[in-house]
C-alpha cells in the first residue's frame, strides 16, 4: 500500500471542491454571537439565509434574516465557504431556542 486514501472523490459535477459533496452538506449547529435586534425574530421554524459575511479585509460564513446578520457560523465553516463561494446556496432553519442560545439546521436551499 503507498499509504495514499483510495476513498472514491465525491465531489460534485456542479461545483463541490475540496471533496466536499456541497448537495449533501447537512448538519446540526448553534448561531455564533446572535444579533440582539434580530434575536426576538429568531423562532423554532424561522428560515435563515447562509451566505458569506464580509467584514474588513476577513470573510466567514453568517446566517441572515430578511437581510439582516442574524449570527455567525463556527461548525463546518470553511467547507460551507467552500460550497457557498462555488455557487451553492444554504439555508439555515431554527430548530430550538433557549434565551440566546438559538439552535439550527443548515443544508442546501
């Protein structure tokens, strides 16, 4: 064995880099330093935006409420950057909430 991963590429055909299948990017997370203009919008159903947040000279992955920043995103950010700088749209949807601590559910839109 030359120690190389024979584990197949999955990228996918319409823009997934890195190996990462951008169509099949789903997972569980809590929005990082929520808003607190936005916060009292934030409800279990609520549908966020996930895009790239431009902040200076330093980008990152944020959600997004009628195009208001709503918080940041921490788990998986950099493969979400990956996919969302490639074409591909995420959308974040609150799945509990418990004072300021506002669980969601991220995958494709």
């Amino acid at each position: 064995m030359s120690g190389r991963d024979s584990t197949p590429d999955t990228r996918t055909p319409t823009g997934g880099t890195g190996g990462v299948d951008c169509s099949q990017l789903r997972f569980n997370t809590y929005i990082s330093s929520p808003k607190p203009t936005v916060l009292p919008q934030l409800n279990p159903g609520t549908i966020l935006h996930v895009d790239v947040y431009k902040l200076g000279a330093t980008e990152t992955v944020a959600v997004f409420l009628n195009g208001a920043l709503a918080g940041g995103i921490v788990d998986q950010s950099a493969r979400l950057f990956q996919c969302i700088t490639s074409g591909f749209m995420f959308k974040a949807t609150v799945v509990s909430k418990n004072g300021a601590q506002i669980a969601i559910r991220i995958e494709p839109a």
